[in-house]
C-alpha cells in the first residue's frame, strides 16, 4: 500500500499561476508526496486563485468549498491573488486550513512539508513594497504539458482604472538573464521544445535590473545560445510593440509568430476612462505593422464589454475597429466592479443584460475572424509541436503551431513531444486537419 502523502494542485487564471503550481507540484513530488488522481481525495487540496474578474474570484470560492467539501478529512490551502487582495473573504470560508498570498507562495510547500498545517488554520500574508525580490523558481516538469512556461517578469504598476493586478501581484521585478538563460537550457536538456516565456507585464521585463536589459536584449541573447526549442510570447501591450521586437519575431525562426495584444476597448474615450496610453487610431496601426512584417502571424486580442459609461456609440467603435483588423482571435470579458480600483467607483454603470450582448456580439465577431485565419493558413506548412495523440486509436496526432493553430494530423514517423512540419489541409470545426511531412530537429 502507498503511504506517500497525496496531495492535488488545482489552478485558476494565467499562465503565471500555471507557472507557479507547477513549482509546487514539483516542489512536492521532489519531498516525496505524490499526485492524487483526479477520482481520489487528497490529504492536501491547495487551491491557487484568481481574481482579475467577478467569475474568477467566484469560481475560486467555489474551488475552494469543493475542495473542503471532497476532502473532509483533507486539508485546504486557498493561495494567491484572492489571499493577497482580500484575505479575511478566505478566512471567512470554514474549512480553510491555509491561506498564502503571492509574497508566501513559495514558502507553501516548506510549510507543508515541515507539518505546521497540524497547527490549525494559517495566515502566511506578506505585503508587497518598492524592492520586493523577484522570486525565482527552479522548475524541470510541468506535469502533463508538452510545453514548458518560464516566469521571467512578475509585478505591474499600469494603474489601468478597472484592474486589481497591481494589489495582487506588486512592483516590476524581473528574473536576471544568466537565469533566464541557465532555466532554459536546463528546459531544452528535460526535452522540452517549447517554451512560453510569461509575466504579469511582460513588456516592462528588465526595467527594474541595472544596465540596458530589456526584452528585446534578452531574447537577443537567447538567441545567441541555439537552444533546440522555440519561444513563445505571453501578453504584450500595445505602446510595448516596438520595432526591434517586430522585427525579431519576422526574422527568427526560433521565435513563434504569435502575440496577444491586450486593447480593451475600440472607443478613445472610453480608453482614456481606462487610463490605456493609446488611441484606437495607434493600436490599428501597430497591428497592420505586424501583419506586413510577419506572414500568417496570429494576433489575438482582449477586448471588454460594459465598461461604465460605454454608450452603444463606443461598443459600435470597439466592434468596428476589430472587424476592421487582420486578427486572429478574441478573448472578450464583461466588466468585472473590483474594489480597490478607480472604476469601482465611476457612473454610468452598464446593464447587465446589455453587458451579455454586446459580448456575445463580440464573441460572434471573434468566431468569424478565427475562421478567416484558419483558411488564410490552409495549403501552407507550419512547424507544429506534437502534443500526443488525439483518440485512443493512436493515427492522429494532436499540436499547436508556431502561429497558435490548432492542429489535428497524421504522421508516418513518432512525432510526439517533437516539433513536425505539417500541411494544412482543411478547416474541420475549431481544428485545422493536415498531414506531417517532415521532422524539425530544431526551429528552422
């Protein structure tokens, strides 16, 4: 019989967080416990949250209650955003045993492991202040992912009026070069062939370390290194799209032909309402500036729905302004009231039912342009990352393309973790169909 001590990490919100609960479940295998399965309970439940949203924070209360509720005999830890916000809101949920913001994340596992959880219920709280470190996290696996993600930015100071993100996550730090480079390396050694470099604000990477560092110089230097892999963006803003950037991603193979460019809204007042530091007019031209650059490159865009005071003038900009576009996706949110933020407070609150309409009207419009993209890629080829089979029968295998198709293919030879050359055949539903032709032994 196994005696290990088991234990599940569920996750809510971005690929930071996934970052960081991968750190956890490694940190934890590596004292010895071991993952429960998905239909066993757990001796240990920790629940890392989320709470950029109103859905986020609700979905992470009801994650944590289903995990007391599951676990009776369990432990619950509920960690991150939501602990680092609004801690007492945790506190008050009977059941929970631990409560960790993002300053004390890192210390969970030692916590665990050491048996102070048979202490009764915990607060590990820290605030965030002006030369917090940058908490680097030596992670090898990513459990049941084919890519690997590598946090080298953390923190945002935007003050974007409707956002809590500078609460929960703090001031810019960023992960030196020498690590950046040292955790990739040790990425491509593990096998990895890609790997999603992420941040809070992933544009502001650098500004906090001495010198000329910037992202740009960074993934200058990673290119210089050959790594066997290639590397993947996470969110950058707009005014953060310079030149030099565009230019890199057009010229080196290594880089994936994908961004996700944050505009929130199509309308400029409503944007200056936002304290967003563009105009419509500038974010169109940045993204018809990639698209002459960069051939079939994926774009996709945050867009929000129901900021107070968006009149039916100012979403007929933000849906106009899109269709307009060459992009490839939308990720549309309704507005979320947060407390702590300036839009918490501002008029000319959008009904709710208006809100879901003007969404799913976007969302229809995303549709339409992820189908337009699909076709715009068929009877080329693309470099794919093989992420396992499809079905059971083991004839089709399942990836993701440099430029973020999803790509459903055959292939004559073992492609699986491996990066493949693949011809996109035909469009079927949300997947692209297609046939490898060739092994890539490196992005070329």
């Amino acid at each position: 019989m196994d005696n290990k001590k088991s234990f599940k990490v569920i996750t809510l919100g971005c690929k930071v967080n996934q970052y960081e609960s991968a750190y956890l479940n490694e940190a934890l295998t590596g004292a010895g416990w071991r993952r429960a399965d998905k239909e066993e309970t757990g001796d240990v439940v920790i629940v890392n949250t989320c709470i950029v949203t109103q859905r986020a924070a609700h979905q992470s209360r009801q994650a944590i209650r289903k995990a007391i509720r599951e676990n009776p005999a369990g432990y619950v830890a509920a960690i991150g955003c939501y602990a680092q916000a609004f801690p007492k809101e945790i506190s008050d949920i009977e059941g929970v045993g631990l409560i960790a913001d993002n300053r004390m994340k890192a210390d969970v596992p030692r916590f665990l492991i050491s048996n102070q959880a048979s202490c009764g219920k915990t607060a590990l709280l820290r605030p965030f202040e002006q030369g917090t470190p940058f908490d680097f996290l030596d992670i090898r696996r990513f459990p049941d992912r084919t890519r690997a993600y590598l946090k080298i930015q953390d923190g945002c100071q935007s003050s974007c009026s409707y956002c809590i993100v500078p609460v929960t996550r703090g001031p810019y730090r960023s992960l030196v070069p020498e690590k950046v480079l040292f955790m990739l390396e040790t990425l491509s050694a593990q096998g990895y062939r890609e790997v999603v470099l992420t941040g809070i604000h992933l544009g502001r990477y650098g500004v906090d370390l001495r010198g000329d560092t910037d992202l740009v110089s960074l993934l200058q230097m990673i290119g210089r290194e050959g790594y066997p892999l290639r590397i993947r963006l996470s969110s950058i803003e707009p005014n953060e799209m310079e030149g030099r950037l565009i230019e890199m991603v057009a010229s080196e193979p290594w880089l994936c032909r994908h961004f996700h460019i944050p505009l929130q809204s199509g309308d400029n007042r409503v944007l200056k309402d936002m304290n967003r530091t563009y105009t419509s007019r500038e974010f169109a031209e940045i993204i018809e500036r990639v698209c002459s650059k960069i051939p079939h490159v994926a774009i996709g865009v945050d867009i929000m729905s129901g900021f107070p005071g968006e009149d039916s003038t100012a979403h007929r900009n933000s849906y106009s302004l899109i269709k307009d576009l060459p992009l490839s996706y939308l990720h549309v949110f309704p507005f979320s009231p947060r407390p702590g933020t300036a839009a918490n407070a501002f008029k000319g609150k959008i009904d709710p039912d208006v809100i879901k309409n003007r969404a799913a009207e976007l969302r229809g419009l995303g549709e339409r342009k992820r189908q337009l993209f699909y076709q715009r890629c068929l009877n080329k080829e693309f470099p794919v990352l093989a992420e396992g089979w499809a079905s059971e029968k083991g004839d089709v295998m399942k990836g993701r393309s440099d430029n973020y198709l999803p790509v459903l293919f055959r292939s004559p030879f073992d492609s699986d973790g491996q990066l493949v050359s693949v011809r996109m055949e035909r469009v079927e539903g949300n997947m692209i169909v297609g046939s490898a032709t060739r092994p890539l032994l490196c992005p070329t």
